[in-house]
C-alpha cells in the first residue's frame, strides 16, 4: 500500500537565503501515529503548513492519497485536517455552529449526525449551543480538533495541540487521539512534550535545522539506542571515584551517594559482575542497586546535539 502522504526532496528557502527546510523526504503510512519532534526553529510548522498549502514550497513535491498538493491542491487539500498551534475561533459563535461552518468550508453537505458524533468523541457536545468565549482553554483545544475532524479528512497534523493545557486535559487528549486512529485517521503530532510522544506514537521523527536526521519505529529506536544506567547506592558518601574503578562508563552522582555505571543490554557482557567485585574490592559498601532505562527524551538530546542520525 503507498504511503498515504509522501514527501519528496521538500524544500523552502527565503528571499533572506535562510532555509526552513533543506531537501525533507518523508513517507507517512495510513493509519499511523508519527510525532515530530524538534526543538523551535527546527521546522516542524513550517513541513506542516507546506503539506497544508498554507507555505508555498521553493521545491520539491507532496502528495496526500495520491494527489499532488499544488496540482491537484482541492482534492489534496479535503484530505487533509489541521489543528493549528494558536487557538483563532470567533468568540461569540456557538460550538456547534463553528464546526458546521467548517464543514461547509470544504464543500460538504451539512451531515448534523457526523457533526454530533464529533462533538460527543470530544465530550463537546452539552457545550454545543456555547459562545466560544465561555469555553476553558482546554475545551477550545478540542473545538479546533472537531473543526479539524467536520470535513471527514484521513490525515489530521496536531502541531502542538496540548500546549498550555494542563496534565489532566493533555491525557484527554491521548485518549483522543487514540480514538481517532481506531477510527482509521492518520495522525501527525509536532509536540515539545516528549513523553507525549512516547506515550501515543508508532514512529518518531526527529527534525532539526530544516533536515530530517530520524524516522524510525518507536520501539525499535528506543531498542537500538536506549541504555540503561545502573546506579549502585553507597552506604556512605565519597568525593572521588577510586582510581582502581576509573572508567568513561562510570561516574559520581553529585552528591557522592552513588555510582552511576552506563551500559548496553545488547552486549555479550554487561560488565556489572565485574563492577560490583571491583567496587568491593575498592572497600566501597554498597546500600542497594537500582537500574533505569533510557527515555525518548535522552534519545531525542542526544541526536539533536548531534546534528545527525547516528
């Protein structure tokens, strides 16, 4: 099956010779969870609003079910929902009014089943008959999503859907968003929270300065790249490491409590038998041993900081 929206060697420059985005390939499958992460400035509206025919591109194509975004832009563009980072509703119009109005934007005729059922997915729907204006910012999050949603698209861009909203609202929104992919809705979510990302995504994309340095599945990343980290506790604290324990995968915590041993679970040796006789044979007591693994977030700085995919 084709990618439902495929990028090819996209590419947006300024008459200041600045580059937002330098040659972006990107496939995305139907029915898929994609989070793009990157750190601000790296690219991420701008990919969304050329996909979205908001940004006209220097070069390059995009093609959403097939159709071409600049020749066949209407067919393309009815494809496609978006949820924009700025909350921009008419304050004094009613909920459900807003939502029809959208769908009717797109051409459709007005389905106020389709228009119920949205609002009650997105617990909306004794908020109806509301002004905009007496809605919490979390509830006009979720109106943008269902103006996203009227017109029936098979792709929705969330770019950063969940800023400003609070803890108990943004898993709401996981909740949501998973509700859509059972639906069959393909999802591509820009966030700066990245357990957002960890929680929700089938496959991370990793963007900077305008490049693509990563698109991988979220599993298989976090099991290439992940480490974990082993922190054996001290019974007492210590200024120095023992020059006998000396080593690039080991170090002090600040406060002196415990050493800090980073390690690959995919080597044939792990080497923490040996840590655990050499600390003991340091006269070191040990308090208890704790292990961690690695996190999206570690992963994601450390590609970033790169500046390349490893």
């Amino acid at each position: 099956m084709p990618p439902i929206v495929e990028i090819t060697a996209l590419r947006k420059a300024y008459a200041s010779g600045f580059e937002a985005l330098k040659g972006v390939d990107l496939s995305i499958e139907e029915g898929e969870i994609l989070a793009l992460l990157g750190p601000n400035g790296a690219g991420k509206t701008t990919l969304i609003s050329t996909v979205c025919g908001i940004t006209t591109a220097t070069s390059g194509t995009v093609r959403v079910a097939g159709h071409d975004t600049v020749e066949d832009f209407r067919a393309a563009r009815s494809m496609i929902g978006l949820v924009p980072q700025e909350i921009n509703l008419e304050p004094f119009e009613r909920v459900k009014n807003t939502v029809r109005f959208s769908r009717g934007l797109f051409g459709k005729s007005p389905n106020p089943a389709l228009i119920e059922k949205i609002l009650r997915q997105l617990s909306l729907w004794d908020k109806r008959d509301s002004q905009i204006r007496e809605l919490s910012g979390g509830m006009k999050r979720r109106v943008l999503i269902a103006k996203a949603l009227s017109h029936e698209p098979r792709v929705l861009f969330l770019d950063e859907p969940t800023a400003g909203v609070d803890v108990e609202l943004r898993r709401d929104m996981w909740e949501i968003v998973a509700d859509l992919k059972r639906d069959g809705v393909t999802i591509i979510l820009t966030t700066h929270y990245i357990e957002e990302a960890e929680a929700i995504a089938d496959r991370i994309g990793v963007i900077a300065a305008g490049e693509i340095l990563l698109v991988e599945d979220k599993d298989k990343l976090m099991s290439r790249m992940g480490k974990k980290e082993l922190e054996v506790q001290l019974s007492e604290p210590i200024s120095d490491i023992p020059a006998s324990l000396v080593s690039d995968a080991l170090r002090l915590k600040a406060d002196g409590t415990a050493l800090i041993y980073t390690y690959d679970t995919k080597s044939e040796r792990t080497g923490i038998t040996q840590l655990l006789s050499d600390v003991a044979a340091a006269g070191l007591v040990l308090r208890d041993v704790v292990t961690r693994q690695s996190s999206l977030e570690d992963i994601f700085v450390d590609l970033v900081s790169e500046g390349e995919a490893p």
